[in-house]
C-alpha cells in the first residue's frame, strides 16, 4: 500500500464521505414506513416481530433492530447470525413488495442530489455509504431514488454487525484496499442525522458532520454529543462545501 494519504495536494487532502441514507439522503414518505417489510420478514424468518412495531429505530442498524425487537422473545445474537442468509432473503422479498411504486415510498431529502453531484466533481472528495442498513437495502433505496451513481467506494452496512460504531472502521479498511493508499482516520467524515452517526465517527477517529434533517434527534439533541460540524440540512450547497472545507 502506498503513502499517498495526501494525495490532491499538500493543502487540500483526500477526504472520504461517508453518508447514511435514512433521514440524510432520503426519507420514507410517512414514518414507520420501513415496518412495512421488516415486520413481515421477522415474522416469516423468526415466526414473530417481537416488539417491532412499538420501536422507534433511527440510528440502528438493521442487526440491531432484530435484536431489540426480538429479545423479549427469547431470541439471541447467535440465534439471528445463526438465520443471517433466510434474513437477508426474506428481508429483500418484503422490501420489494412494500417498495415497488419506489419513488413514492421514499423521497430524497432537499439539496442531497446537488450535493452528491458537487462533491463528485470536486477532486478532494470520495463517498461511500456507512448505514444501518443490510447492503442490499442500502443500495436498493439509493437505486429507487436514483442516487446509486454517487457511491462508488465500498461502505459497511447493518447486516454486518449490532453495533454502529464497528462501521466505518470496516469501510474504511475496504477504501484503504480498493484506493491503495493510507488513509487516516481524520480523512474520513461520518454524515449523518443522529447521535449513533456521530458516536461511530468518534469512536473511528472520523470527523462527524451532523444533518438536522432525521425525524428523531433535534438540533440540540445532535450538538450535546459534539458533532464536529452541525448544517440543519443539505440545500445551502455553499454552505455544504464550506463546511465540508473546514474538517
């Protein structure tokens, strides 16, 4: 691997975004609406949802959601590993059905393709997807919506572990690879719209960029875990740039 970790130039380092999706780039169209295929899936793999549909779930990923749900049940970490394939399957089955008119289901959030698109031009940035999402889901929604060009990168994703922080360390060693260069941990910016978004980038050693635009978490609950930025959403694209300029 080379050491290239300045690879644009000395003052302007390579940067590499990595963005959730739900409450980022893209909302569903009413709240709630991703229970319209876990819930038939957890019923179809486990024979129950648990407590799924009490659940509010934003900033957790997929492998986390079962668990919470299904812990009241008797189910274990082992116990869904263990049915991690049928899971995934019966996942994408329901999330095809629930989805098929796409564009109405989710709604890409104001100035995210404007930005995509800016920072896609711009030699100092990369992106890649950092989501609680299972990886088929992830790129299935930014599919549905169009915005599947902009990540080119290998992310990490909520089929991979129960714990969000564990994620950008795991897309980060899969760009060190494709990109061949020695990236460091401040190179890389977490966005997202919840307080686990910024706790896995600090808990990497990434910059935490956080969007005001989730349904959950307010401006205020986002600035007491210390974001290293804080932009109430995406459509200043000035203001964006700027902001990605200063981590």
């Amino acid at each position: 691997m080379h050491n290239q970790a300045s690879l644009v130039t000395s003052e302007e380092p390579l940067r590499i975004l990595l963005w959730d999706i739900d409450g980022t780039l893209i909302r569903s169209a009413r709240t709630g609406a991703f229970k319209d295929y876990t819930i038939p899936m957890l019923e179809g793999v486990f024979g129950t949802s648990g407590r799924l549909a009490e659940m509010k779930v934003s900033g957790m990923t997929d492998l986390q959601i079962v668990a919470e749900a299904l812990r009241p049940e008797g189910f274990t970490h082992e116990h869904i590993r263990e049915r991690i394939d049928h899971l995934r399957e019966r996942y994408m089955e329901e999330m095809h059905k629930a989805t098929s008119n796409g564009a109405e289901f989710f709604q890409v959030l104001p100035g995210v393709r404007e930005v995509l698109q800016e920072v896609a031009d711009h030699p100092r940035y990369q992106s890649a997807l950092v989501t609680g999402n299972i990886e088929a889901a992830a790129y299935l929604k930014v599919e549905l919506v169009g915005l599947s060009n902009f990540f080119s990168l290998p992310g990490a994703f909520g089929d991979e572990s129960h714990d969000r922080r564990d994620l950008p360390g795991l897309a980060a060693e899969r760009i060190r690879s494709k990109l061949k260069l020695d990236l460091l941990p401040q190179q890389f910016i977490v966005i997202g719209d919840t307080p686990n978004d910024i706790a896995c980038a600090h808990h990497f050693g990434a910059r935490a960029l956080a969007v005001g635009t989730g349904r959950l978490y307010s401006a205020e609950d986002l600035m007491k875990c210390r974001p290293d930025a804080f932009i109430p959403d995406l459509s200043n694209l000035e203001a964006v740039m700027q902001t990605l300029a200063s981590l």
